[in-house]
C-alpha cells in the first residue's frame, strides 16, 4: 500500500512516446472502446519525453504576468487566449489558488514561487495551456496542470480520460509502475484525480501523462511518465476532440534565427556618445506585456529610448512585440525564463534560465541579448553570468508595489542623474501611463533617453553594472 503520496504532477511538454516497461492492455480494445479497433499500449517510465513545442503566438496584451518584491516573493505568467474566455479564467483561478497557498504558507526572503505556461494545443478551436508551477523553500516542490478549452467551455486532464476508464487505467499504471519502482508489489491507491493532472498527447496522438513523485511508486522511486499509444478506449469525448486537435496542431518552428537585417533599427548607427550628452537609461522588466507597445508607442513618438529586458514565454507568445523593439532601437535584455531567485538555485538551473531566454531572443531577433538582469536584483559574485553582463539599477521606482503613475514618475524626476539606471516594469497600467510625463520632464532638464550599451558602451561579459561608470 501506499505510505505517501504528493498531490501535484511535475510539468511535462507535448513530447514524444518514452521506452519503459510496457504492455499491450491485457483486456483487448473491444470493451468500452466506442469503436476502436487498435489495442492500447500502455508504458510507465522514469525518464522524462523529449520536448515537441506547439506554436503559439499571440498579442503581447493577451500576456499577462503578475510578480511581488514582497517576502515571500513570486512571480506569475499565463495567456488570455482569445476567444476562449473560459479557459483564460479557468487559468487565472489556478494560478490564483496557487498563489493563495503560497502565500499562506511560507515566509522569509529566500522563498519564491514562479509560474510559466507553455501551449500543447493550438487547433480545430481548442486550446490546451500546461502551467508549470514551482516552488523554491525548505520542501521545494514542482508541480503542473494542463488545462483545456475552446470558445464554450474549459475543461482539465482528468476529464480527458473516460469516467468509466479512469479507475481501470490507474490499476494499469500502478502494476507497469512495479519494475520501474524496483520490483515488488503495486504501490497501490491511487486515484485518478492525483494520477491525470497533467494528460497531452503527442503529434501522433500518444497520451502522455506525468505522475507525482509517491503516486503509483514511493517517493524515492520519483517521478513517473506514462504514455498510451492507441489510447482510445480510455478517452471520454472531449479526449477524443483534444487528441485529434493535438495531432493537428503547428509545431514551434525550428527554422534558423533571422538575419539581423530582418529586425535592424530603423535608427541604426545614431547611437548616443554618453560621454558628451547628459545619459540616463529606463529600463522595463517583466515583459513583453498588456502595456508593452502602449510604452512603445511613447518613445518612438518622443524619439527616445529604453531597454526592455524580457522573460523567455513572453518573448515566446509575443514574438512580434521583440521584434518592434528593435526595429525601434530599443535595447532587449535578458529576465530569465521564469523569474527565480537565481540566489536559491544550483549553477546549472541559473545558467539554464539565462540561456534558455536567450536562445529565443536570438532566434526571434537575429542578435544576442544586450545583458542580463537578475530577477529581484538577487545575485552573488558566485551567481553564473552565462557569459553576459549584469545590469541592476540605481533608482528603484518601486511601480510594482505603488501602482500610482504620480509616485512613479516622481521617483523617476527625484533620483535622476547623469549615467542612472531607472527600475520600471511594463506589466502594470499605471506604468505605462506614468512613461510620457517621465519622458518629457527628463528631456525638459536636458537627458536624452538611451539603451543600456549605450550608456555603457564598454560592458564586460563579467561585469555587474547599477549605474554608468563615473567620468
């Protein structure tokens, strides 16, 4: 029997069928198959699927992102998909749940919660949404869901598997758990509701299904990956339109990264000599965002610059948004892929969210990312740079926590000097709203409004930077 069992399921992405140990289904395909001629396959491993992203692009509004400086300290993403308001609800009430039992239950600074998402699904009218959802403390723990909708209703994993399939299929994935698990009796007792969290099927209709550590195998067997090939007698209806959707869905396209010459600044070759005129830098996290091309709109109009410095699913979602920013000379950085702590992470989970973002930027822009800044400004001299220079900042308008457009712009005006770095993020509507005020009184006392390698033109790839270097 079972003696422990955590109630969530490690995110798992549309991916390939796995080796494991295997079996046809010992009770034939004819029995509550509704039709199905073809037996199903069903395997249990230990080793995680191969990644097979699903294309998904979207307006930057429909990204949406919510994040707190306070201990304990998270951060959120997630798609408002149009057309299917359901799901976008049904997204945002799962994040808010999590955020909710964070919040009550842990404290201190070296907490932190983070939520990314990633699309399975994206055709036939369905969207499917995976959210991956960790949390760094004394029993960290990674979970994840997918959930799935179209433009009536949303629905989760578990009702992608029949009701009359769903006790049946446990039973199975507990007795092929036995050999990965070590060998001895079935780690028996699970329920369908703990074992489908997290159901997608792969490009061709293999279900996949990622299974909580002490769910059909005790904790120290880990995490287990279970995929059914044919899977049909086990899927209710909305598993059969999600299955067919999910074997028609675009797969992210893995074409080279563009020329610099398709996203080159309109602006190029007029860079700023900071050392002569009077330099300051706005730089804008978080994004790209709802607000985004609203700051945009503000600075090619008022012809002045800023450097955005991104999270790797916003960049993903929101391709073009990136691309305007070159185009516009503004400078694009790099914020993680899912803003942790880097100071409560391994070297190589610090190097992997740096390089992870990175590697989208480039592809999307043609160019590596001017710098990197550390989310919460949370660094050591130990913490890995991935080869890039890391830029903080020197005036904090603190917009995430004053969400009022007067504070935030007088924060800006009161701190301002030669060679500053000013803090924005370009999620929240009263930032945006703040921008043009800020721009015209700076340029009214004589700044011009630069990018990061501008101010700092000679950045070393070591290099920590709050501010430019003193003339």
């Amino acid at each position: 029997m079972r003696t422990s069992r955590r109630f969530a399921a490690l995110a798992l992405v549309v991916a390939t069928a796995v080796a494991g140990c295997t079996t046809d289904d010992p009770s034939g395909s004819s029995s509550g198959s509704k039709g199905a001629s073809v037996k199903p396959s069903v395997s249990v491993s230990s080793s995680a699927p191969k990644v097979s992203p699903v294309k998904l692009e979207l307006d930057a509004s429909d990204v949406r992102a919510e994040s707190s400086w306070n201990a304990p300290r998270y951060s959120a993403q997630w798609p408002a998909l149009p057309g299917s308001e359901k799901l976008s609800e049904a997204l945002e009430r799962q994040i808010q749940s999590w955020r909710r039992d964070y919040v009550g239950t842990y404290s201190g600074p070296r907490s932190g919660m983070t939520v990314v998402w990633e699309p399975v699904v994206n055709a036939s009218g369905l969207y499917g949404i995976r959210l991956r959802h960790t949390v760094t403390a004394a029993d960290s723990a990674a979970t994840s869901t997918t959930l799935y909708g179209d433009g009536d209703s949303s629905f989760t994993s578990l009702q992608l598997i029949d009701d009359s399939q769903r006790a049946a299929l446990v039973k199975e994935l507990e007795r092929q758990a036995v050999q990965v698990n070590g060998g001895g009796e079935p780690f028996e007792g699970a329920t369908p509701e703990e074992v489908f969290t997290d159901v997608s099927f792969t490009p061709d209709g293999t279900l996949v299904a990622a299974v909580a550590e002490g769910t059909i195998g005790p904790m120290s067997a880990g995490q287990h990956y279970a995929t059914v090939k044919n899977p049909e007698r086990y899927l209710s209806d909305d598993g059969r339109r999600v299955r067919e959707a999910a074997m028609k869905s675009p797969a992210s396209s893995t074409s080279p990264a563009p020329s610099t010459s398709t996203t080159k600044p309109e602006n190029a070759g007029k860079k700023t000599d900071c050392t002569k005129a009077k330099c300051i830098a706005l730089t804008f996290d978080d994004g790209p965002g709802p607000y985004t091309n609203s700051i945009l709109d503000t600075l090619e109009k008022k012809k002045a610059r800023a450097t955005f410095f991104t999270l790797g699913p916003a960049v993903q979602a929101a391709p073009a948004t990136v691309r305007r920013m070159v185009k516009l000379g503004m400078g694009v950085g790099n914020h993680s892929w899912s803003h942790p702590q880097f100071t409560t992470l391994t070297d190589a989970q610090v190097t992997s969210e740096i390089t992870r973002t990175a590697d989208v930027l480039k592809k999307i822009t043609g160019s590596d990312p001017v710098a990197v800044r550390p989310p919460y400004g949370a660094y050591t001299e130990a913490t890995p740079r991935a080869g890039a220079p890391s830029v903080l900042w020197d005036i904090d308008t603190e917009d995430w926590k004053n969400r009022n457009a007067d504070t935030t712009t007088k924060r800006v005006v009161d701190g301002a000097h030669p060679g500053a770095i000013v803090l924005m993020h370009d999620i929240h509507p009263s930032t945006a709203k703040a921008v043009p005020g800020i721009v015209d009184e700076l340029q009214k006392q004589g700044y011009t409004l630069v990018t990061i390698d501008e101010l700092i033109p000679s950045m070393t790839k070591d290099g920590v930077y709050s501010s430019a270097p003193t003339k």
